[in-house]
C-alpha cells in the first residue's frame, strides 16, 4: 500500500520508517517549502499538478500536520480516503471549536473566553482574574502565538504582540504537572490506549516525557482514556489522537489541546512500548488489527533542541536510542529524540541526567514523582 502524508517533516519520517517493515512505500505531500522528512517520494505542492500527480500515486492519505487548509484535505477526501477526516482536521486547528467540543462532551478544561479586541482581551483578564494566556485560535505551535498578561494593562502589547484577529483567553492553570494521553482507533471502532506520559515543556516547547508514570492513579488514566474516547467516538476518529491535560493537585483533569496525529509526546513508545503509535497509526488507517500499547520498562523521550550535541556520547548511555531528524542545527528547533529506558524510575532518571549533561541547551529535568 502507497500512503500519502500530508505534510513532510520529522512526524511524516517516523510514520514511514515504521512502516517500511509493513511493506508500505510512503508519498509526502510538502505545502511548505521546507520539507525534511529526508526520506520516501517527496512533492512540494504548490499547484494542481502537484497535487493530481501526489493523489495519482497513492491509495490512502493521513497527515502529520494539522495546520492544512480543510478545502485541501476535503477535497483529496472526494478522491481517496482520508485518515483521520478532513472534519478531524477542522476541529483540531482551531482552539475555538476544540474547547467547544469539549464542553459539549463534558470534558473540563480551563475557564477561557474568545476575544476579538484588545479592550475585549483586558475585560476578559479582568472577568477571569490574572495570570491569563492568550492564544491565537488558528496556527500556533510550540507556544507560539501565546502571551501571559500577568495584569488587565498588559492586554494592549499582548494584543499587538500576538497580531491575530481572534483569541482564546484561558484562566492560567496552577497545574501539578502536564500529562497526555495518547489512543488509537481502528476503522472498526477499536480503541486502544497508551499508559499516560508527564510532560515537561519550557517556554511552550516539550523537553522531556515519561511513561508510565509511577505515581498515577489507575482512576486518573480511566479518567482520560473516557475523555479520549468520547473524542474518538464523536469525531468517528480513524488513527491515533493525543489528548493534552493539566493534572491539578487534587488529581483532577483539564484538557488543554488535542492533535489528530502522532506527537511528540508519544515518541517515547518507539523504544519503550510493545508496539510504538507510528505503527499502530499505520495500522489503524490501513485497517489492520491494533497493536499492544503496554510500556515495557519505564521509558523517557529527551528531546534533542537547536543542538545536536555529541551523538556518540548520547549512545554511550546504557539503554539509549537516538533518533535524529537530518535536520541542521538552529536555536529552538527540534533536531532529534533520545528514548532513555531502565528497568525502575530510579536508574531511568540516572540516564536521563546523563543525557541531559550532554545536550547543551537542555533545561534540568523535574517529575512530580522524584
Ligand atoms: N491555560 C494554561 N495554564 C497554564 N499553562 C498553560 C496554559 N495554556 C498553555 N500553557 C503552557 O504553554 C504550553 C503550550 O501551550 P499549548 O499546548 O496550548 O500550545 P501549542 O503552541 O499548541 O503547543 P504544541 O507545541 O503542543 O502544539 C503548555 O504545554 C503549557 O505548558
Ligand atoms: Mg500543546
């Protein structure tokens, strides 16, 4: 089977070296400029031709990137299937309609309000109470696009500085930590569901995740995988979906965003689960049976950021699995991933340590457990 991704970057090159092994052959489709996924039959779209010559060569498409225009995908949805949706798509890329699906399944999130204004933005401050963030509702990532207003003044720069027409204004959430959960869905329904990973992100940008985590509830899990469901189900959702929360002190859950992808989140199931979301998304999408998602060991992705460091040194690590993205070095940019995995939490976070000394611009490791 040829499978078409959308978008061509270091998400779409994992999907294909997982999928090599399933005798998939892999077409990207590029509407950026910039591809770098370095591997498989790579289009740069920028006219029709592209476009019928990419959909001439493959039988289903997905992407690894959500910030497409919706005419696009729904149109390549007249002509091949296409997994997740285009409607999948629609919600994800838009904070405004993602907090209102949401609320309409119940699922809690952080008091927000949209605005359209500066003064509208300073009155939401107010009604929320400072600190509060500001999002763009379309085309941000990585914390781009955001602002905190840590008082009502503050709404004019904040406004200026993010220079879009429409915001989200979330209550800033006094969080214990950031957690995900990732799930998959096969195109007959099946759910399956990763064990949660804590997250650590620094200025917007995830720096560290672990799995499973050794502190978390069994209720808290069911408490998400019933969350992540209800989106799968609502969305009749093909593939996998990762689910963005904030754990509060009392254990309780507050969604924060959705991507209808694989995520960087989940990179550590590559060496630390049974079967990692790059396949089981294959899987899902071509309709083949799930697989298993239990952890095999405690496991930590280390994200590799505008350095490469010294490869040799990172592999020297007992357990550690490099994965780089060929791409060049540049401040802030994710270049690459070391899995770290170990037999308990104690030698895990050893490794970790280790690690993060030989990356040079790596921010110390904090868990909630330790
Ligand atoms: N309401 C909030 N309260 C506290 N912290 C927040 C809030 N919203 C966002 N943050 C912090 O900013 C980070 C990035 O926010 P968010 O996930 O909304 O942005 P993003 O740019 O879409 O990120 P991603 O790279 O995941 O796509 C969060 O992981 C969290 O650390
Ligand atoms: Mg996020």
């Amino acid at each position: 089977m040829n499978i078409g991704v959308l978008g061509a970057g270091q998400l779409g090159r994992m999907l294909a070296l997982a999928g090599y092994p399933l005798a998939n052959r892999f077409t990207f489709l590029d509407t950026t400029g910039h591809p770098s996924a370095g591997i498989g039959d790579v289009t740069v779209y920028t006219d029709q031709h592209h476009l019928d010559d990419f959909l001439a060569k493959v039988d289903l498409v997905t992407y690894e990137f959500e910030h497409l225009p919706v005419a696009l995908v729904q149109a390549i949805e007249e002509v091949r299937p296409v997994y997740p949706s285009s409607e999948a798509i629609r919600v994800c890329q838009n904070r405004a309609e993602e907090k209102a699906l949401f609320d309409r399944l119940g699922i809690p999130t952080p008091a927000y309000r949209l605005v359209e204004h500066a003064d509208e933005l300073e009155a939401a401050a107010r009604e929320l109470g400072c600190p509060v963030v500001a999002k763009s509702v379309t085309e941000g990532y990585d914390g781009k696009g955001q602002a905190v207003l840590r008082d009502p003044a503050d709404a004019a720069d904040a406004w200026r500085a993010i220079g879009h027409p429409r915001l989200i204004v979330e209550a800033f959430v006094d969080f214990v930590r950031e957690v995900s959960i990732i799930a998959v869905r096969g195109r007959d329904g099946e759910v399956v569901f990763y064990p949660m990973a804590e997250n650590q992100h620094v200025d917007g940008i995830l720096r560290y995740s672990l799995a499973p985590m050794p502190d978390l509830d069994d209720s808290v899990q069911q408490t998400a995988d019933g969350y992540i469901r209800a989106l799968l189900d609502e969305l009749d959702y093909v593939g996998v979906l990762t689910l963005e929360l904030f754990q509060c002190a009392d254990g309780s859950l507050l969604a924060n965003e959705m991507a209808p992808r694989v995520h960087n989140s989940g990179h550590w199931t590559m060496d630390g689960a049974v079967t990692s979301q790059f396949e089981n998304h294959l899987r899902a999408i071509q309709g083949l049976p799930l697989g298993d998602t239990a952890a095999r060991m405690p496991t930590c992705m280390v994200n590799v950021i505008g350095q490469e460091g010294d490869p040799a040194a990172i592999l020297a690590i007992g357990d550690a699995h490099l994965h780089r993205y060929d791409k060049s070095e540049r401040p802030g940019r994710k270049l690459g991933h070391v899995n770290l995995v170990a037999s308990t939490h104690e030698a895990l976070m050893e490794r970790v340590r280790a690690c993060a000394a030989l990356l040079p611009e790596a921010p110390e490791p904090r868990f909630s457990f330790e």
